[in-house]
C-alpha cells in the first residue's frame, strides 16, 4: 500500500490515469447480486425487511433497488475472505472513486481521472480488528473482545443478531397463518411482524433501521447504493473528489463555481417541491415541541 | 490474523536511538512543540496512539496522499479516524450522587490519527479576544464557578497566534470586512475567505437584518495554492471527514511534517502510553512505557516529557501514572463549549454537502464580561447539514419516521438540503466538579482504566443560552426559514472542543500547571494541549491551543527568550 501511494505520487495524477478506464463502482464480490453470507431465505427475508423500512414513494425508489441486503451480507461477511493482499471490508480505501475527473485549470472537468483507491480496502490496525470483530462475531467470540462483559455484559454479534431474527420472523408470521414465512405474508402483517421482532430484540431494531439507511446512502464500495438508487432518491451529488464543487482559477484569481453543482449559488435545476402535508405536520410538531416555532 | 499496518509505525529519522524529549501526542500541541523544539536542535520522539492515515508524509518535496475520502460511512459511522468507543469507551455522569455511571459509550470522543484530533476538524480558526484571558478578574467570584484569569495574556500571545497563523495558513477576512469585535492583530491573515456556502450567505442576510455583524470565518483552509499545498475544490465533505487533499492547515501536513523533516523527529505511531514512570524521588519522570502497534510493552526514556493527549486523555496518564496530582486539581476543571444549536428549514434546496461546512460567523452574541445586557455566550457558526445517512438516521431514530413517510422526507429532506443552522460555541463556566477520573471497573481493550467524565451545566451557561434563542430563532424568520427548532442540551454534551483538566496558573495549590505550562510537581514534564485552559473563551478552541503550546515550546527551547523561536514576524 504505502510503496503504491508513493510511486503513484511521484507518477502524479495525469499518469496515473494513463491506467484508464477504471472500473465503475468496483468489481468482484462487492457487486455480484449474491449472498456471501446469508442463505437464500435469510438474503430473501432481509432484503424484504429493508423494504418496509424504506419503500418505494414519488421517485420509484426503495432500499430494495439499492441493495441494502447486499450492503447487509457484505458487512456481516466482512472478515470471510481476508488475506494480506484482501483487508477486511470495513474501510474503503482513499483519497477517490475514480467516478469524478480532475478539474483543469478553469474548474473544467477534463478526461484524467484519478486511481479508484476506494475499490481497495485498508487493513485494520490490531484494536480495529477486535472493535469489528466483536460487533459482527459478538464479544464472547472474539479473542481479547470480553474486557468489559464482566461489567457491561456480552456484545451480540450482528450475525447472530440477523439470522435468529429471521427465525424469529418466520415464526411470527407461522404463528399469524400456519405454514406462512414472513416472505408469504401480506405487506401489512409483514410490518406487523417486523414491528413484534424489532420490540422483542430492539438491537435488532436498531440494527436493521441504521444498515438498511447506510446500505442505501453509502459509497457504492460497500455493496449498497446500487447503481447510485440511494443518491438518486435523495438528489445527492456523492463523492466529489478530485473534481469539487469550485475551484480557484489563479488566472483571474478568483474561486469559480460548477456551473451544475455551484457551491455559493443556488444549483440551476434544483426542484424544490413544497413538503408533504404529512411531513408538515412532523416538523410542525418537532419544530413547537423544541421550543422553535413555524413561521409560516 | 495479523494484518500488516496502514504504513510503516516509525516516521521522520527512524535511526534516532536517544532522545532530548518525549511528546506524547501528535496533534494540534505536540505537533507545535515538536517542531519548535526539533528546530532548536533537540532530539524529540513522539508517541501517537493512533495509525498513520497520511502515507508519505515524512517524504521531502510531496506532500502524503492522505487515506481519507468522501466516504460518510467510513468517516462518520465506522469510527475511522475517531476514537472507537466499543474499544476505548468512556464513561459518564452528571454528578458523584449519580452513581458510578450512567452512561458508557462515546463521550467527547476524539480522532486517535497521526495528526491527532485536528483532522476531524473543518479548522475553525478564530482567536480569542484580549478580555477572555482575564474572566477572573472581570467577572469577580461566581457562586460554583472557578473562572480565573489566564497566566499569560492575549498581548504576550499576539506574535505567536501571528505564527500559527501563517505556519497552517488561515483564510480570513481583510481588516474592512472583519468582524468589528475582534481583537487587534499585528499582521493580516495570509489568505482571503473562499467562496461562502449560500446556506451562510442566506443564513448572514438574516442576521444582517437583525442587526448582527457577520463575516468570513477565519479558517485554516487554503483558499490560494498555500506553502506546497492546493486551495480546496469544495469537496464538501469537511467537518468530521480527513482532508482527501491536504487543503485542510491540519497539523498533521504544516507543524507535523515540518517536524518530521527536520531529521531530528522520530514518530512512533500505533503507540498507546500507558504509564509515565517517576523517578527514585518522585520529582521528575524517567520514562514512558507504551503498547506499540503489535501489542508488546516498550518503555522509552528522555531528558524530558511533554503531554499534548487532548484534555481527556492528558488527565487520563497523569492519573494513571499518579503524577502531578499534589493538588488534586488532575482532571478538575473540564469545560466543553457549550453548544446551542438552532436549525431553520427553508423551502429551497441549499445544498449544505458542498463547501467548507462552515464559512461565515458572527461574534455579536459573544457578549460583555460584566453586562447582564449582553451575557457571555459565543461566537456563532453559520452552518449546515452535509451527511445524507446521518439525515436518515435522524428521520429514523430520532423522530421514529420509517416507512413511506421516511422515503418522502428524504426526497423532500427538510433536514440537510433545505437546512440551515446556527451553532453558539459559548463560555462554559469552570466548576472544580466537572472532572475526568479513572472509571473504577470499565477499562479499554489494553487494559487501561477508562476515562470518566463527571460533568453538569452551570447557570451561567444556561442562563445565555436562554438569552440568546429567541434571538436565533428571530435571524431564522429574517432569513425566510419556513420552520425553527431549538436541539436538546446533549448529556453527555456532544461537543469535541475538550479543555481544562490540568490547568496553568501561578498557584500549585489550585492549578496543575504553572505559567510556563510545566507542571507544578514535576521537574521535568509539561503539558501542551488544551487541558491548560483556565477558561473556555466563546470562540473555536484549536488556534489558541496551538499558540499557547508554541509558547509553551519556545519557552522549553529559549527560556527567557521565547519570541526568538518565532519565524513569521
């Protein structure tokens, strides 16, 4: 790694991306549409599960389509297929993607773009290891991770976590319609059945709620954000390095806007479309339960 | 499984084998120390906790490729650069008749990097005003509080808050368009503001109608190519993320790497301190010993040891160890700035994800020492929402919204694209409870005993907030904001300005440490972090940390001289 970033220094960026084209996104396992980790049935439940968290509405656009269950897969299967040359999947490498050109002189984009460093992932350092390991394996199984169960009790694994609640689920909706799977359900008893596990195992609450939202938003390394659904949705730009959003231009000696994603301007095609009654009365209530106001 | 490092754990001159002075810490003050003392031709090892995340950067003529990027999940979720609290958890209660805890998880967890806490930061770089260096006096005896006057003054400080300012390189206002509170400078910022984020410009215009002063925020972010290092693209993704390309003044990529340059630098990173060994008598230390990145305890020696950990972690060692303690004033005297946060939601998109976070301020509700009319709180930062999975997270935990309402607040999102907010850095008054000890049973994954924070507000601090709301709420209505909300005081408080906890002052009997920063019982160790200060000031603590342990250096590398150290003015 370090004698790479050296040589790709001295090479400077312009050389370095004679190496072009780079991949979009990246390759291997983090894009196949495969479980490394979960079974079918767990992969199919969960992916159904991230659904209900954050379904479809105005753009067409739910955590299903950006691939929340693979996000969820990869992080579980993050120290499965680790070598010298293959970290562990929990720290994308930098500085860039490779999805955004270097700026020219003018704030221009132009054709060079930089290495796709974050398709490479960092090693951990040794306390880093046991931090993700216990959060994926749990504490009592990993070595030098129980140092406070005394005090705090044990960690649960995330693993544990997701494939007892998918038992869980099934159980659930067995015990609503027999012979039913959670995957045979309705789409209300399946929100009902969601809600009894998540308030029975509120970890696992928690847990589903924060990786669906991260594998929706994430950099695409990660295996989420599939063909960039979570930046769509939520009109995002992603990444933006090398290119920026300005750029001093010594020729006029002045900063210098993209045109299409300016920072000091309003952005020329930005919709701003009225809120939802619905999230009207949300901020209202938030907004007078805060001490604020509406002021309008 | 063993995995390789990051990058090599020896940085700078890896054949140094003897060593004039230990810092431990690599941040914002050991690496003004570290430099000002490698110049003056002594030989300094460094200790760093943390891993090295800026491969190259001991290399002459290239600057490091840093390891950061425009990766929320790794700089904001996944604890890449902060402190983890699963493995270095800290603990918290609001006071003693709370109980052992309450709370044990992140509390005012800083990065733990190469380049110390400072590179989560987006460089707030203001000074401090003369009258915040002698609140004791101005203020008189407040019932609870321990506010006392600075041992050093802002006039002695001047030329090196000129240093530190040149040395990172400061953007800032011309003297025409600065903020009109502030305090006289001996020389300009070396570069002008960079383009303003349009939250802040629409954010200022309502403050401007109130009547209020803004400015370009003083920042340590090169707006002009600056000393080997770009002006920034506006990447957006500043504070709480590294620099992907070393715009950012961080110490790490000016003070650091000039240090390490120097040849007369080694650094050692991956090295967690775990003990400062005394001397036979008791009146000197000897030795560190530290855990070094593969696990096995090394101990290293030197003439003399500098402390420069963060306020916390600084308090932490000296417990550990039970130096310096004579007083029992280790770990007194904690101050986070009290932060009060106030957030409008506008009806157009203001694409807070594009800029420097912040970059425009106003110092009006900062106040008088003294006025009832104009109570201290701090300045204000005209910032933004920039995390889209934080935004998410926010529908979804805080205001418990999933479901298709959660999908439409994040097409229509009310909280990051449409936000604008106002956050007061205000005095937090010192009070000798709030204070770091050792938790007697949590411990981190080596084995150290953990940091507790014991901590609650004073009136003095709530009482401004009280005053100054209403106010922002008005600057919110001047600004077309549709809707104001007023955030929760957090506890434990949120903020990451950490100071107090080993004070200077001339008095051994109430202070930690004297005038010059070395400490009372000890007569070879100093501190150099922002556990010196006596008080919070209302302004972003980490220009004022650097300027003091410079001074704190010069006076260690030219004592009785220590202007002669200075290079910029």
């Amino acid at each position: 790694m370090y004698t790479r970033r050296v040589f790709l220094r001295l090479l400077g960026v312009a050389s370095a991306a004679a190496a072009l084209p780079f991949p979009v996104g990246c390759g291997d396992n983090a894009d196949a549409d495969v479980p490394l980790f979960f079974d079918a049935h767990q992969w199919a439940t969960v992916d159904a599960a991230t659904a209900l968290i954050l379904p479809a509405a105005e753009r067409g656009i739910s955590a299903s389509d950006a691939r929340a269950v693979r996000y969820i897969d990869r992080l579980l299967a993050a120290f499965d297929q680790v070598s010298e040359a293959a970290p562990p999947t929990i720290f994308a490498g930098g500085p860039a993607s490779g999805r955004q050109p270097a700026p020219d002189a003018h704030g221009k984009s132009t054709s060079a773009f930089p290495p796709a460093d974050m398709a490479t992932f960092l090693p951990l350092t040794r306390a880093q290891e046991i931090a993700w390991r216990v959060r994926i394996f749990g504490s009592a199984a990993t070595p030098g991770g129980d140092f406070n169960d005394a005090l705090l009790g044990p960690t649960v694994g995330w693993r544990d976590l997701y494939t007892d609640a998918v038992t869980r689920l099934d159980a659930v909706a067995a015990a609503t319609s027999p012979g039913a799977t959670f995957l045979t359900l309705g789409p209300a008893d399946q929100q009902i059945a969601l809600a009894t596990v998540s308030s029975e195992v509120s970890q696992f609450g928690q847990a589903l709620i924060e990786h669906t939202l991260e594998g929706v938003f994430c950099v695409p390394e990660y295996g989420g954000n599939a063909d960039r659904a979570g930046w769509r949705l939520a009109r995002y730009d992603g990444d933006s390095i090398p290119l920026g959003h300005a750029v001093y231009d010594a020729s006029i000696d002045a900063y210098v806007d993209r045109p299409e994603e300016p920072t000091s301007t309003p952005s020329p095609h930005a919709i701003s479309e009225d809120f939802d009654s619905a999230i009207l009365d949300a901020l209202t209530v938030a907004a007078v339960g805060s001490g604020g106001k509406k002021f309008f | 499984m063993a995995f390789p490092s990051v990058t090599p754990n020896v940085l700078g001159n890896d054949s140094l084998a003897a060593f004039d002075t230990i810092v431990i810490g690599s941040g914002a003050g050991g690496s003004a120390v570290a430099r000002t003392l490698a110049v003056a031709g002594q030989k300094v090892l460094v200790l760093e906790a943390g891993p090295n995340y800026f491969p190259g950067l001991d290399v002459p003529d290239a600057m490091p490729v840093p390891l950061f990027s425009n990766d929320e999940l790794k700089l904001q979720v996944r604890s890449f650069i902060q402190q983890d609290p699963l493995i270095e958890p800290r603990s918290f209660r609001a006071s003693v008749a709370a109980g052992a805890r309450t709370f044990v998880g992140d509390v005012n967890g800083l990065p733990r990097t190469v380049g110390g806490a400072a590179v989560h930061a987006d460089m707030k770089y203001p000074r401090f005003r003369e009258t915040d260096f002698k609140l004791g006096t101005l203020l008189g005896a407040i019932p609870g509080a321990s506010f006392a006057d600075w041992p050093v003054d802002y006039a002695t400080l001047e030329r090196f808050y000129v240093e530190i300012e040149h040395k990172v390189g400061v953007q800032g206002p011309d003297a025409a368009s600065d903020d009109p509170f502030a305090p006289a400078k001996s020389k300009p910022y070396p570069m002008p503001p960079g383009l303003p984020m349009l939250a802040n410009t629409l954010l200022a215009d309502g403050a401007r109608k109130q009547g209020y002063h803004p400015f370009a925020y003083p920042t340590a972010v090169a707006s002009r190519p600056y000393r080997g290092r770009p002006a920034c693209v506006e990447c957006g993704f500043c504070s709480g993320y590294g620099c992907p390309t070393n715009a950012k003044g961080a110490p790490a990529v000016t003070l650091l790497r000039d240090a390490l340059l120097t040849k007369n630098v080694q650094l050692r990173s991956g090295a967690v301190v775990t003990r400062l060994v005394k001397s036979a008598t008791g009146t000197a230390v000897r030795a560190v010993e530290y855990i070094d990145a593969a696990g096995a305890t090394q101990t290293a020696t030197a003439d003399r040891v500098v402390l420069a950990a963060s306020a916390v972690e600084t308090a932490r060692l000296a417990l550990l160890s039970e130096v310096g303690n004579s007083s029992g004033q280790v770990g007194a005297n904690l101050m986070f700035h009290f932060q009060t946060q106030v957030v409008g939601v506008l009806r157009d998109r203001v694409h807070g994800h594009r800029g420097r976070s912040v970059t425009m301020g106003f110092s009006d509700f900062r106040g008088t020492p003294g006025d009832p009319d104009h109570p201290l709180g701090g300045i204000i930062e005209l910032a933004t929402n920039a995390d889209l999975i934080g935004e998410a997270k926010n529908y979804a935990l805080q205001l418990g919204k999933t479901g298709p309402l959660l999908t439409r607040l994040l097409e229509q999102s009310p909280l990051r694209d449409k936000l604008v907010a106002m956050i007061m850095q205000a005095e937090d008054a010192p009070q000798v409870t709030n204070r770091v000890d050792l938790d007697p049973a949590l411990t981190d994954v080596y084995g150290r005993p953990a940091a507790r924070v014991t901590y609650a507000s004073h009136v003095f601090e709530t009482s401004a907030r009280e005053f100054y709301v209403p106010k922002m709420l008005a600057i919110l209505e001047s600004a077309g904001a549709q809707f104001g909300l007023v955030a929760p005081i957090d506890a434990p408080s949120a903020s990451r300005h950490v100071m107090g906890t080993m004070r200077m002052g001339p008095d051994a009997a109430t202070s930690v440490c004297d005038p010059r920063g070395q400490l009372h019982d000890l007569g070879n160790v100093w501190c150099a972090d922002g556990g010196l200060f006596p008080t919070s000031s209302g302004f972003n603590p980490t220009l004022t940390l650097q300027a003091l342990a410079l001074w704190v250096g010069a006076n260690i590398a030219a004592p009785g001289n220590p202007t002669s150290v200075l290079e910029e003015s």
